[in-house]
C-alpha cells in the first residue's frame, strides 16, 4: 500500500492481547508521511478517527468483492480530509466512523489517498493493511494474496507443552517438554513421552520469519496426526472482527497473564467458536487408554508452504490418572453468582473451559465507597462476552448522590463503569474479571492553565493541549472558540490537541473548556487568548471638565472602556505624555469663577440641555418613564 520496497513487520495471525493480528504491517522507513496509494482501482467506501486502535483509518471497495483497509495514517488526501473534516464539525465530534457515498472518491491502483503516521495505537511508523471480503467483513490473510515476498524459511519450533484433559486447562500449569532438531526433524527426549494423563492435548511455542528479516512472525498453521489420521488443525486463513477476542482461548492465556510465553492449542477449547480450527469429524482429545505407544506428528507452517515438523511418541504408563475436579461454572452454558449484597449474571458463551467462581467478600475501606469488595473469578483467566455485576450499597446513598455512582473493577488493570440502578442494586457491565467496588463520585475533573494573564498571548504556539485529570476518569471532553465548537484530537486517547488552522485566524479570541467525568461531574473553565496580533489593554481617558468650575473637587482619571475593549491592533498604542490629575487641577486653580458647592450645584442644575426642554428638567422633579417594551415579532 505505499510506495516503498515491501518491508513487512508483523503479518496476520500475530498474537496480540485479546486478539490476532488482522493484516500486515508494512514499515515506512521509520518516518511518518509516506505516500498511501490504493492497492487497487475502486472507491472509498469508510473512513475512522479515533483514539488508539487504527487512529485514522480509510477503506476501499473493490469491483471483486474485496475490500482493503489502510490504518495508523496522518492527513488523508485533500479532497477527502476536507469533507472528514466537515462532518467532523457538522458532527461536533472528532470521533468519526463515516460511511462515503459510493461514487464520491473513486481510485485507481495506485492512487494517493493519504499520508503514512503512528496515529492510534502504533507504537511507530507503518501503515496497517488488511484484505476482507466487503460483504461479510471476514478479514483474509494477505500473504496469501501476496506473492513477490521472498519467504522459504521454514518456521521455528520452540517448545511444546501437554495438557491434562481431564480437568480444565485453566486449572492447571502445563507440561513443557524441550524439543531437538535432528534431520529436519524436531523431536522430544527419548523420543517418547510416558504419562500417567489419560486424556490429553497439546500447544505450541513457534514463530515465522522470512528471508532478508529476523523479524518474529505468527505461523499460520498447525496440524495433529495420531497414528497416521489427522485428528486436529487450526488455520489463520480467515478471521471475523467479532470473533478476534477467541485468541484468548487459542493460547495459553493464563501463562501468558503470569509472564510466561505465547503458547497456541493445537486442540481447541471446549468453549472456542473462533472458526480458526477445522472440524475433522475425530475427537481431537487424544485418549490413552491403553499402554501402547501411539505416534504423534505436529505439521507446523507458514503462509508461503514452508513446514516444520515434530514427530514423537505418547504412552500411557499405567499410573492413575489425575483425579478429575469439578467445577461451579461450565463453557457454553449460562453461569451465575448469588450473594445476599451481590450477583453475577454470565451469557452463554462468556467461559472458554470450566472454572470456579472464586468468589470471596471483604469491606470497602475507602471514604466514598458504598460498598464491599466482591472478588469474582480470577485476574489471569478470560472472559470472552460481556456479564453483568450487581451491587447493593452497604451505606445509606442520598438522592442526589445515587446519581454519581460509579463500580469500578481492579485487577490486571482498572476499569470504571457509571451504576445503572435496579431497584436497590447498583449495576454495571464488565468483560473480564476481578476485584468490584462501588464508590460515590462527586468530585470533578481538574483542567490544567492555558496559561497567564487577562489575555494568553499564544503568538508563537502552533497548538493548543490539554491533558485534564480525575479520580475515576475523564468521559467527554468539549471546546469552543468564540461560543463555536473546535476539533480537538484525542489520538492516543489521554492528551487532546488542537493545532491552529484557519478556524482561529488572527485576533482575540474566547476559549471555553467543559470536561466530564464517568460520574456526570463537569468542569468548564474559560480564557481569553491572542493569536497574530499584538493585544492592547483599554486607554484610561480624562474627564473633561469646563472653566466655569461646574465640579468643585479634584478632578480624577477614570477609565473609559471602548465598545471593544479587547479588540486586537497591530499597532501599540501611544502612551498619554500629560499627567491628566495636573493638568485639570492647574485649570482649576487659574479659574476666577469658582463658587462655593450650592452655588455651582444649581448652576449645573438650571444649565440647559443640549436637545432637551431645560425648563422642564429645571422645575419639574417627575420620575423618569420607561420606555414601551419593543413588540416582538
């Protein structure tokens, strides 16, 4: 998808946290702003902005049914970063998943359609690629579609690990068996495995790499042979986007979760319906019921044909079996918690294998917590669906509190929910494990400066940033320039950005920020700033006063502000050379008419008035009438 030689860094299939790898990623140089072309002729169909994942992301639809994505990008190509750009602002949201009219930005192979970045979730400069089918939206591995890669270097084989059958593999740390190359041919000590397991399963630690890289690579296939018949296999020839997170129950998630290696399952899971493997109409649990030796051969390869193979034999040596545990939860059905002050609703297909609950209770001590800490499953084991958690407060909540509840999970990381409420139970929804508080929530989110003074001179910034904090976290974000909504972007999903454009041209400007929180608390703060010019403060002005000494008192400076005080000038203004105090107080003084404070006070009060009936003013003391309300229209 660029211009440059083809340099790819990770293919599909890689094993990624809670998901596979969905496509190529092809380096750039190590620089940012490559040119992005179309790999082939057709029109763009979507383009995404959004923090971490893609970042900014364009698909194109292909006349074959196919469809390719383009990720990680900076400035698309100008026609089609002018029209994200609107809908961003008609849309008010930097967020965008936009559907293009077919028709609107047709392309031929080749054609520019955006810069090379690091937006979103990269963690350096490439550009994402994926090939799916348009209809279905299943991604296809593009190395099968690519071809003038050289690659005929056979996969590495790192170890093996076997698996007790008879109990949950999540209950359980796996057997690993070292492995030997000789001939071509990995192999295990001995050459045989004696097991008193009767029922077992085997995984994988390999990776690929091609020629001219030492870059480590995902396979992209496995296959189980039990004397001679094929009895298991997986592919990552395709993959849905729905069915990504199966990864977790592809590998070894618990060993992965306590620091241990990437290990794929050559058998799947009981709960696995990730389509990856393929039905062989075999039991692919191997059963040793017998002490015969039983051959076994794991066929691992790559996408461009190249295999590795380890080749050994399996017996059972007459030892008793492990004794087989139950469990509380089943996969593939529904599971549930019942506490008097807590419950935990799982979906049918949330548990990959059998597994307790593990559930256990202790106080809340935190000063706003409305709740006791409810331990529900554990940190290193999965969950594939959403499930609910309901909790009821152990502390009286107010009114106007109940509405600043949050549920917040620990664990391998944090997360927080705003509570739903049921009745007397406060709920939210989780997708993986841990510890579950609920908290009272009514402190609100902290904006940093802009910066000092009645006016911030950001004359030589080229941005603005704000990176604002809170307790639980931040929900929205908002900004508006002169009371109209401004793009700021939120990339990596913590610090949000504005880079001046033509929407802030020079002048004095009035920024308002409004951040919330998971809770609903808000907090705005307002600047004024200057761009492009040079701010002038309102000039104090003196009163004039006349020679006939209609003000018997000193005369004083008083600041007259202008209809725009704040109106920006690209010329300073000249600063008054007569102090105003002296001057006025010198006129007094020279003046010979000065009578005492009565005398000038009926003067002033008997003098007529410019454009007004002076008798009238002088004689009569009625109230001042209102003015008629304007009708309205």
């Amino acid at each position: 998808p660029t211009e440059l030689k083809p340099d790819i860094v990770a293919n599909m299939g890689e094993l990624r946290s809670n998901h596979w790898h969905m496509g190529l990623d092809v380096r750039t140089n190590q620089v940012v702003n490559q040119r992005v072309v179309a790999a082939a002729d057709g029109y763009v169909a979507f383009v995404g902005i959004k923090p971490l994942s893609f970042g900014r992301w364009i698909v194109i639809n292909h006349p074959n049914g196919l469809s390719t994505l383009y990720g990680h990008l900076n400035t698309f190509e100008p026609r089609l970063e002018a029209y994200v750009t609107e809908q961003q602002y008609k849309n008010e949201s930097w967020q965008a998943e936009l559907e293009i009219p077919a028709g609107l930005f047709p392309v031929k192979k080749g054609d520019f359609i955006s810069y090379s970045g690091t937006t979103g979730g990269s963690q350096g400069p490439h550009v994402h690629w994926e090939i799916f089918d348009t209809k279905s939206g299943r991604r296809l591995n593009p190395s099968l579609f690519v071809n003038h890669i050289a690659d005929n270097i056979d996969p590495t084989i790192v170890r093996m690990a076997m698996y007790d059958r008879g109990n949950s593999t999540f209950d359980q740390s796996p057997q690993l068996i070292k492995l030997s190359k000789a001939g071509g041919v990995y192999g295990v000590p001995g050459g045989t495995i004696s097991t008193n397991l009767n029922k077992l399963s085997f995984a994988i630690q390999a990776y690929d790499t091609r020629n001219g890289t030492s870059n480590q690579d995902g396979i992209y296939s496995a296959r189980l042979f039990l004397d001679g018949r094929e009895v298991s296999s997986f592919y990552i020839d395709s993959v849905d986007y729905d069915a990504t997170r199966y990864m977790n129950c592809h590998v070894d998630y618990k060993m992965k979760a306590n620091g241990g290696a990437w290990v794929q399952h050559v058998q799947k899971l009981p709960g696995d319906r990730g389509g990856v493997y393929y039905d062989l109409g075999a039991n692919a649990i191997i059963n040793l019921y017998d002490t015969l030796l039983h051959n076994v051969k794991i066929i691992v390869g790559d996408a461009s044909g190249n295999n590795s193979t380890i080749n050994f034999n399996v017996k059972n040596n007459g030892d008793n079996a492990p004794v087989a545990r139950g469990y509380e939860w089943q996969p593939n059905q529904l599971n549930r918690v019942f506490k008097y002050d807590f419950e935990a609703y799982l979906p049918i297909y949330t548990l990959y294998d059998r597994m307790n609950s593990g559930y256990s209770r202790k106080p809340g001590t935190a000063s706003n917590s409305v709740s006791g800490v409810h331990k529900l499953g554990e940190n290193n084991l999965p969950a594939h669906t959403v499930f609910e958690v309901r909790i009821k407060p152990d502390k009286t909540i107010s009114f106007e509190n109940k509405n600043k509840v949050v549920v917040k999970r620990t664990g391998s990381r944090s997360e927080v929910r705003k509570a739903a409420w049921s009745g007397e139970w406060m709920t939210a929804q989780f997708r993986d494990f841990g510890n579950f508080e609920a908290f009272i929530d009514n402190v609100a989110p902290t904006i940093p400066s802009l910066g000092s003074g009645e006016v911030v001179n950001l004359n030589k910034a080229s941005r603005i940033t704000f990176t604002p904090t809170d307790n639980f976290g931040i929900a929205d974000f908002r900004a508006e320039v002169n009371g109209k909504w401004l793009r700021f972007t939120n990339d990596k999903g913590r610090t949000w950005v504005y880079n001046f454009d033509s929407r802030v041209p020079a002048g004095v400007h009035d920024l308002t920020v409004t951040v919330t929180d998971i809770a609903g608390n808000k907090t705005t703060r307002s600047w004024k700033f200057s761009r492009g010019v040079t701010y002038t403060p309102p000039i104090a002005e003196t009163t004039k006063y006349n020679s006939e000494g209609e003000d018997d008192e000193d005369p004083v400076t008083k600041p007259v502000v202008a209809k725009k005080a704040l109106s920006p000038t690209k010329t300073t203004a000249k600063k008054t050379t007569a102090p105003a105090k002296q001057a006025a107080t010198k006129k007094v003084a020279d003046s010979k008419k000065v009578a005492d404070k009565k005398t000038v006070a009926k003067k002033a009060a008997t003098k007529p008035v410019a454009g007004s009936n002076a008798k009238t003013i002088a004689t009569k003391k009625e109230p001042v009438k209102k003015a008629a309300p304007k009708k309205k229209n």
